[in-house]
C-alpha cells in the first residue's frame, strides 16, 4: 500500500452531518463530503492486511476490490480507482450512499481500532468521476441480436440490464411505476438518496441502448405469455414487496398504511408536486417496526409535520440496539432517524417490547387509537395514522401465475442459479433471495446476468 503505517497515523472521520433540526426542514441529503485531502488519509488507513476479508463473501456480496481502490485514493490516481470500483460494482452511487457498509463489519482494522471508511471512500470515486465527466455512455460495439426482458428496475433489475447490454444483448426493461427505479426511486427517501442520483443513472443506460418502459406492470398491463413469445429470455426482478401484516391487521380501519406505501406517497407528490393523500402532516403518528424501513418511516413524518409520534419496538431495548447492519459496537449507535425524532420531540420515541393489540375505530370507521401491550401491560393510545413497517412476506404473485409459475412457501422464485421452471424465465434480486440489501441485489442482478448470457449464447465472459 501506498502508507503501510497509514492506519496507525490517522484516526477514522467520516462525512458530516447537518444537525437533525436543520436536516428535518426538507428532504435534500444532509451529509457533507470530505476535503480531497482528508480522503486520501482515510484511503491510507488501509492497512495491506493479509487476507482483506472485506471483500469476501463475509464483508462485500460484490466482492469489491476495496484494498486496490482505497490504495487508488491514497495515492490521488482516482481514475484508477475508478476502473476497479467499476470493475464489481454497477451502481457505486447507490451502494455508496444506503448500503449498510458489511465491509466495514469485516475490515481487520476494525478488530482493535475503527474500520475504514470504505463506503464514504467509494462515494467520493465515483462522484468524482461523475463531477470530472467520466461517466460517459458506452454503448456495446456490436450487437448480438438477442432480445431481454427484465421486469423490474429496481437494483437488480438495473444490474442485470446494465451486464447484458454490455454484452450486446437489446435490453427492455419494464416498470410498473411511472418512473423506473423500483424501490431506489420509491422506497429509499430522497435524504438518504437524492432521486436526482436515480434519474442521472438511468439517462446513462438509455443513452448506452437500453430502453425503458414505465406504467406498464407484468401480468396486468402485459402478459408473461406475450413477454416469453417476443423475447429470447426474461428476467423477472419485482422485489419482495407483499407487506408482512400484525395480528391486528384482521380488522384495519383507515388511517392504518403499510410502510412502503406511505414512502411511495410520500416520494411521488415531491416528484409530481401533487397532494400527498398518506401525509402525516398534523397527526398523532404510531411506527411499528425496527428496521430501515421503519427508521425512513419516522423520518418522512418528521420532515411532513407529524405533531406527535411514537415507534414500538417489539424487542427489549437491549436487543434492539443491535439490529443495525453491520453488529458491530461502533455501528450501534443512534439510527439518523431515532436522533432526529428526539431533537424534535426531545426525547426517545421509542416504546420496547411493544406490539399494537387493537386498532379503535371511530364511528365512521377511521382510526383514532390503538391498544398495545408494552412490557406485559396493556395500554390505550390517541392516534390517526399507524404505519406498518414489520418487514416483507415474499413477491407479490401476479408476475409469476402470468408465467405460469408458483412461488415456493417463502414466497420467492428461482433457485441458486436464477433459474425457474421455465428455461426461458429467470429471477433475480428480492424476488429469489428474500427482502435484503440493495448491495445483495446488484449481486443477484450479475449473478442472474451471467445466467442468462450462458442461456442464449452457451457460454459466458461476463
């Protein structure tokens, strides 16, 4: 490496953030980038270590060559380090961002000191290259003559697409929503990833040949026997989006919304500049749920002017203090959301082992409260609107009955090599694996772009 004492001579610093009562005020990504000079001394904090687990299956899905570019960093040759980012990862400005940094749970240096900062290293290549005009589109010098379809653009759809236009495939990717993006443009709120991050990509890939066609969903607007007749093969990349419902879900009154959807609400009036008909603007706002998704949940509220909100955690405190990605003691700290919610509020909105018993409509059939039961008592609370954010039960059928396939009992599709029971169909990302990661649906989406390309031309150089 290029500072082989550089991890003894520079501690960790990582990109700043606006304080949470400014940040709350609007939707815009609220970290602040490093100097080029402070980068490079976290680049020299890659210690050459003997086995870089960071990038096993341990540490990176895309098995990034994170030592390479970090050396890259050090040494200023960033159009290296480009190349080598570039070489495992499609999309360095997406994982850059909303990946939960695995790397970084497996570096060595972490072991006795903080790990590098391997995300924010990554962030900083590629906008660098983005900002120097590097990213140029590179159209395939020659074209196969094979036809795919990929239905879903969300990352593995993308990923799968960009591997196959490469290879000089004609690629059509289809998207149910009116912009492509799947749950990159819907699902991620625009202060962990600025939608103009999204639409910057996808212009790229147009520009490289592949087409895009949105308000179109498969098995309803068009059929699978239809996509399979026209194309040489199809991949199906629709994520896992059937919401996992609570036991009270039986009897749901209105004001009771699943996470996803209130973040797709939320997303498309910013976009559309439209009525936000899921706004919890002025109401008394109930999250249930722990994760990521429950953490954008009371972050939107927040930033729409929820007058009063709470978040129960079915877990004691003690154990959810580790759901964060990567379980490391250095990671698990304030959630960006859980530290804005108590600048706001001042306090911790959180309620530990806590789970909603009952929802109490209004004559009308409108929500107006909840009974829970929270540390073995039951209690009654005021609310208006519940969000639902208890994780993902699988795909949604449609897509596959129109191919005439089924899902196994978890509710996915595909085995390990992205094949179905149909030789022509493939499947990839939260659709095969399980709601995951975005890093994890790059991955598939290569993996099932490799498998495709095996398909049609009996061999593969991707």
């Amino acid at each position: 490496m290029g500072k082989p004492a550089g991890f003894l001579e520079y501690k960790r610093v990582e990109n700043a953030s606006l304080e949470p009562r400014e940040r709350v005020t609007n939707y815009r990504e609220f970290h602040r980038a490093l100097t080029a000079a402070a980068r490079k001394e976290q680049g020299a904090r890659c210690m050459n270590c003997g086995v870089p687990f960071c990038q096993s299956d341990y540490g990176c899905p895309l098995h990034n060559l994170i030592p390479e570019w970090n050396d890259q960093v050090y040494t200023g040759n960033l159009g290296h380090a480009l190349s080598r980012l570039l070489k495992t990862n499609n999309f360095p400005e997406f994982t850059g961002r909303v990946c939960p940094a695995l790397c970084e749970n497996a570096c060595v240096c972490g072991i006795h000191d903080d790990p590098v900062t391997v995300r924010e290293n990554e962030l900083f290549i590629i906008e660098n290259a983005w900002n120097e005009g590097l990213m140029l589109p590179m159209a395939p010098a020659a074209r196969s003559g094979r036809k795919v379809a990929v239905a879903g653009s969300g990352p593995a759809g993308l990923a799968a697409a960009d591997e196959l236009n490469r290879r000089g495939h004609l690629v059509t990717v289809y998207e149910r929503d009116d912009r492509p993006g799947g749950l990159l443009m819907y699902g991620i709120p625009g202060m962990k990833l600025d939608k103009s991050i999204v639409l910057r990509r996808i212009e790229k890939m147009k520009a490289e040949g592949i087409r895009f066609i949105c308000g179109t969903e498969v098995g309803r607007d068009i059929s699978g026997i239809s996509l399979r007749n026209e194309y040489d093969a199809v991949i199906l990349s629709c994520g896992a989006r059937k919401a996992r419902k609570l036991a009270a879900d039986a009897l749901r009154p209105r004001g009771v919304v699943d996470a996803l959807d209130y973040l797709t609400a939320s997303a498309k009036s910013l976009l559309s500049g439209g009525t936000n008909t899921l706004s919890a603007e002025g109401k008394c706002v109930i999250v249930v749920g722990n994760g990521d998704t429950a953490s954008d949940c009371v972050a939107t509220a927040l930033r729409q002017g929820a007058a009063h909100l709470i978040q129960l955690v079915r877990k004691p405190k003690k154990e959810a203090a580790g759901r964060c990605w990567p379980h490391t003691a250095w990671r698990n700290r304030e959630d960006y959301a859980s530290e804005e919610a108590a600048a706001v509020f001042g306090h911790d909105i959180r309620m530990y082992e806590s789970e909603i018993r009952e929802y109490l409509p209004d004559e009308k059939g409108c929500l107006k409260g909840v009974i829970i039961s929270s540390a073995g008592e039951k209690k009654e609370i005021e609310a208006d609107m519940v969000i639902v954010a208890a994780g993902f039960a699988g795909a949604e059928e449609s897509s596959v009955k129109s191919f005439g396939l089924e899902l196994d009992a978890k509710g996915r599709l595909g085995d390990d090599g992205c094949r179905t029971a149909d030789e022509k169909v493939f499947a990839c990302g939260d659709m095969r694996r399980g709601a995951s990661l975005v890093v994890w649906a790059i991955a598939e989406g290569r993996t099932c772009a490799r498998a495709v390309d095996r398909y049609l031309e009996g061999y593969t150089n991707l």
